[in-house]
C-alpha cells in the first residue's frame, strides 16, 4: 500500500502554518501511565523514524504511549489496529486526536465559512470527513476512557491563517481544479474584514481528543471495524 502525501510538496509552509498543542495535552497523556514512564530509559535525543504506521520495524511491546496527531483519518485501520496493539506494552495507552477549523470573531468567521469553507466541501478526502467530525465515527478498540477537553489559542496574525488554509489538501485540490479566483476573491475580502493585517488575533481550535488503554495483563483482540463517513 502506497502511504498517502499530500503535504511534502510544500513541508516548510506547511509546518509553519499548524498550531503547536498545548502542553497541558501532553502533560495528562504522560500521567495516565506515570509507573511506566518513569521506567523509561533516559536519552538526551528524540529518536524520529519514518515508517508506515500500519508495518513498523519496533519489537513487540515497545511503548507506553503511542499517540496520533491530525493523522489517524489517513491510516488504514484494519492493519493499524493489530500493529497498535502489537506494539503498546500491557496497560499501554493509544491517544488520537484532531481540531477542528479556527474560530475567530463574528464578522471573519461568517466570510471564512461562506466565501472558503462552503466552497472547499467537494474538494476533501472522503478520510478528512473523519478528522472534521472530531473521529467521533471511528470505532476505537480496547476500553475507551474519557478525555478532558482542550483547545488550541494561538495568536495568529492574518498571513498565518491565510496560509493555514492555503496548505490544506482541499484548497490546494480546488486551485489545481478550479484556478486560484475563489481563493484571492476570499483573501481580499478576509484581509479587509481584518483590518490591520499586523495585528495578531485570538484563535480558538478544538481539540477532540479519544483514548484508549490496552488491559494490564490480558491478551485483547482487536475489533478491526471502523466508523463510515
């Protein structure tokens, strides 16, 4: 299976347009399994690899934690699941989850939604539908504990949410399709909604966060089915 890529054409853009998580959100994935973590080995690096998430090359019962950023909706889940749980140790902990689009005030929010997001709707992923409803339709396996809520409150000034949404797979497939009118007819007009383009404004973003945890000392056996959409 060919993995799907449809952010490296422009990686620089697209990592300087994504928020950074809060780090109270990774603060509470680390105290659900505190005992196991703290008998981690320390490392003065971060290992990063480049791997399929449905076929890696860890040993059975390497991890803790193991936790899906913006992401899950592009995996396969019939092979991503038995992986997962190949290779989370007992009472090991499986997190995903996604945010939702930028909510501004008022006045930005109505031109965002009815001159960009309205128009945008044809141009997802059937998987991206997933991340929009918060992967509230996929059926996790394991036994599912509940998740506080978090949110995303960067300071973004107007080039930083214009080039959020300008690196999205939908915007860029809708240029590609339809040329770039519809994307300068809304960039002029969200400019001029914004009024000084210098000023940063208060962003708000959803996070949706699911979680689940392997039995501590019990072999479980996947349920592979996943929500539609």
């Amino acid at each position: 299976m060919m993995p799907l890529d449809f952010f490296s054409d422009r990686a620089d853009l697209y990592s300087t347009a994504r928020p950074i998580y809060p780090p109270e959100l990774f603060s509470y994935l680390a105290s659900l399994s505190p005992k196991q973590l703290s008998q981690a080995k320390p490392h003065p690096q971060i290992r990063y690899s480049v791997q399929l998430a449905e076929e890696t090359t860890f040993a059975d019962n390497s991890f803790s934690l193991i936790t899906v950023a913006q992401a899950l909706h592009w995996f396969n889940f019939e092979q991503f699941w038995p992986e997962v749980q190949r290779l989370l140790k007992p009472g090991g902990i499986f997190a995903a989850w996604s945010y939702g689009f930028p909510e501004l005030e008022p006045q930005l929010d109505v031109i965002l939604q009815t001159q960009l997001l309205d128009l945008l709707k044809p141009y997802w992923a059937p998987q991206n539908q997933l991340a929009i409803d918060g992967y509230q339709t996929i059926v996790l396996p394991l036994q599912e504990l509940e998740a506080p809520a978090f949110r995303l409150a960067p300071q973004w000034i107007l080039t930083q949410v214009l080039a959020y949404f300008q690196t999205s797979s939908a915007t860029k497939k809708a240029i590609a399709q339809e040329g770039e009118t519809f994307w300068e007819q809304f960039a002029t007009m969200f400019e001029q909604a914004w009024r000084n383009v210098s000023t940063p404004k208060a962003i708000s973003m959803n996070i949706s966060l699911r979680i689940t945890q392997v039995p501590k000392s019990t072999v479980t056996s996947f349920d592979i089915s996943h929500g539609s959409f």
